[in-house]
C-alpha cells in the first residue's frame, strides 16, 4: 500500500463567467491547505468561462500548482496550437484532455480529438517555438464503466470518471492496473435537484437513494459523505489521489479535510 503522505488532493474550482477572478482567487485561498494542485475546467457544461490557461496562470501567481482543462469540442488545431504557445509563456505546464461537454448551442467542432491533442502537444518538444520549455504533463480521463485503452496509458496521469461508490472505483483500479497516477473522481451532492441534474446529464451514474435521502434532510451530508469517501480512497491505496469537486460547498469541504488530512 502506498504511504498516506504520497496521496494528492486536486481540487476542482468553480472558473469564473464573468472578468472578476475575485471569486476563484477565493476558492483558491479557502482550498489551498488541502489541496496539492488545481484543476481549472474549461467552458465546462457549454457556458463559455474564462480561459482555464488564464486562470491556471492565476493559481500558479498565488504559488499553487494548477491542471489546465482543455477540450476538443471549443478548437480547431490552430487554436490548440495558441492554447499550448499561451501556456508555455505562463509558464502552465499541466493539461488535462477531454471530449468536452454537449454545447448548448450550435455544433462542436470535429477537427480535435483527445487522441490528437495529446500527439500535438507531446510534438512540441522538437519545435523551435517552445526552445527552452520542459514538456508539458499530459492527463486524459477515464469511463468508469469501460476498460481503459491503450493509446490512453501513453498519458502521465488519469482521472477517472467521478462516483459515489467506493467500491466501484476501487474495482475499476483494480480491473485496471496501469503505469500511471490515477486519480479517482469525487464530487460533492450538494442538493436533490443536484442529484437530478447529475442523472440526466450522466446516464451511467449511480447516486445512491440513501445519499439523496440524507442531503435532502440535511445539505451538509453532501460534504461529509464526500470527505468520508476520500479518507476511504486514501485508505483504499487504490489511487495516486482524488479529483475533488466541492461546487459551492468548497469552505466546508476545506474545513472538514484540513482536520482530517
């Protein structure tokens, strides 16, 4: 089993969708105690944010280690190739590579895959342009409900597919033992209409009924199923760390894991 003090927390932060930083600059402060890393979605659920590059600069200014969201849906390779220049002269060098969420309107573009972004970026270590900047660290995710490829493993981390079953997650890392830091997704239920949401928007998801139950009696149950299950994982040695997403409950969530970590 590995040591306690090797598993990381990535804490997910809320970006903003207006030009304040005010309010993720917040996140950050509340967050950083527990927190080994940040990780900035971008344009999450098809509303347009600011640049998680621009605010994964923004972390690293307030001395904290940031993960760049970047999905395949928002870009052509052109724009895939500014994102990467941007980040370099940040000096941003974590990614993680997605899909990307169904737009709320209109199509998404078809020129990007996750498979080519990760080819395109690992090339720019034999281009002139990006002299004298370390490779990037390159993060794919991963289906709970599906093996994971190959051509995924050539990343240097995952994350995989968020659930509130332990279990599940424990039995997908053990069905899938590869070379890499995996880090298992856990997301705070912060309300029933929450829960509703969650199973309209992911078909495969399981949120159990007794769950639901407690944050309809109680909202706080949310944060402290959520803390418990990351104490488990942690306990599990399943995982290199968990991919945290407190939405809006992150000053509770910060408290409750500052004492247990």
């Amino acid at each position: 089993m590995p040591d306690e003090s090797d598993f990381r927390v990535i804490c997910e932060v809320e970006p903003p969708t207006r030009p304040d930083l005010k309010h993720v600059r917040h996140q950050i402060g509340v967050l950083a105690p527990i927190a080994d890393a940040f990780l900035i979605p971008d344009n999450h659920i098809g509303r347009a944010t600011v640049s998680s590059i621009a605010v994964a600069h923004e972390v690293e200014a307030m001395g904290g280690r940031s993960v760049a969201c970047v999905n395949a849906r928002d870009r052509n390779l052109l724009g895939f190739r500014r994102d990467l220049l941007t980040a370099a002269a940040y000096g941003v060098d974590q990614f993680l590579f997605v899909h990307g969420d169904k737009p709320t309107a209109g199509d998404r573009t078809s020129e990007l895959t996750v498979g080519a972004m990760l080819e395109e970026a690992r090339a720019t270590t034999d281009r002139p342009a990006f002299d004298g900047v370390g490779p990037f660290r390159l993060g794919v995710t991963a289906g709970l409900g599906r093996r994971f490829p190959r051509w995924k493993q050539q990343a240097d981390f995952a994350f995989v597919q968020v659930s509130y079953s332990t279990e599940a997650l424990v039995r997908w890392r053990e069905e899938n033992p590869v070379d890499l830091p995996v880090y298992a997704g856990v997301m705070v239920l912060a309300s029933t209409t929450m829960a509703e949401r969650l199973r309209a928007s992911i078909p495969d998801i399981h949120i159990p009924a007794e769950l639901v139950e407690r944050v309809r009696r109680d909202p706080a149950a949310g944060v402290e199923a959520a803390c418990e299950q990351v104490l488990a994982l942690r306990d599990s040695g399943a995982y290199a760390g968990v991919h945290l997403i407190p939405v809006s409950r992150y000053r509770e969530v910060g408290a409750r894991l500052e004492a247990a970590l």
